[in-house]
C-alpha cells in the first residue's frame, strides 16, 4: 500500500473536507471537488472515467450520513488509495473493497450503496493498477 507524501497529505485533508461537505450537503460543488482531488493521481487518461464514476458514487451516497472527523480520514484514505495504489494484488484489492463496504455502511450507507462503491473502487484498481501477477499466484 502506498504511504502519502506530504503532498498528498494536503490532498488527503482536501479529500475528507469534500466527503465532509458531501455528507452535510455544506458544498454543491464538492463533489466536483472530490472529483478533482482524486483525479490528480490518475496516471493514465483511461482511468479517468472509471474513477470519475468512483467520486460520483460516493456523492451520491454519503449524502445524509452521519460521517465522524475520523470516518472522513478513513474514507478519504480509501479513496485515494483505490486511485493511488498501482501495484496491489488481487487480495490487497478485496481488501480494500470490503474495508470501503464496511466503512460506508458503518456511518450509516445502505448496503446496496456501499456495495457499488466497492465495486467501482475494484473497478479503478483494475484500469490503474500496473502489477503483474506473481507466478505463485496462478495457482
């Protein structure tokens, strides 16, 4: 998993703001935000819609939910490693999936929502990640 540099410490905090936001519906331009802040590690132009889709779930689910200061950092950690991480195994993947699933549904998204935001964050790692399978994991 990668680890955020300073840089993306800063955009990890704009990151949770525009889920803070989304979540209190403070900002209509958050989502475009979340968005843009995401977009930023997309090393490749044909990523760029499936995590455009990414941002759209999220804000068409969180909101109304009752999203903490640390929730927020979770999930905006999530996020930014679906876009960010280019060389997770499979298993690193689902992880990741079911931890984004469990986070959502823990603030209080229904399963359905967080399901198709799990599904879009497998579908991202899918068109960003660069890793190639292991030979020993073939079997």
């Amino acid at each position: 998993m990668p680890t955020p540099n300073e840089q993306a410490k800063g955009d990890l905090e704009d990151i949770r703001h525009n889920i803070e936001y989304i979540a209190n519906g403070r900002d209509p331009e958050a989502p475009q935000y979340l968005t843009d802040d995401l977009g930023k590690y997309v090393r490749r132009p044909s990523a760029v819609p499936a995590v455009n889709e990414l941002s759209r779930r999220v804000a068409t689910v969180l909101p109304g939910t009752k999203l903490t200061e640390q929730d927020g950092q979770r999930l905006a950690h999530s996020l930014w490693q679906s876009v960010a991480a280019i060389e997770l195994s499979e298993r690193q993947t689902e992880t990741l999936q079911n931890d984004t699933q469990a986070l959502l549904m823990s603030i209080g998204v229904a399963e359905d929502g967080a399901q198709r935001v799990a599904a879009q964050v497998g579908e991202v790692q899918r068109v960003v990640n660069d890793r190639p399978r292991r030979w020993y994991e073939l079997f």
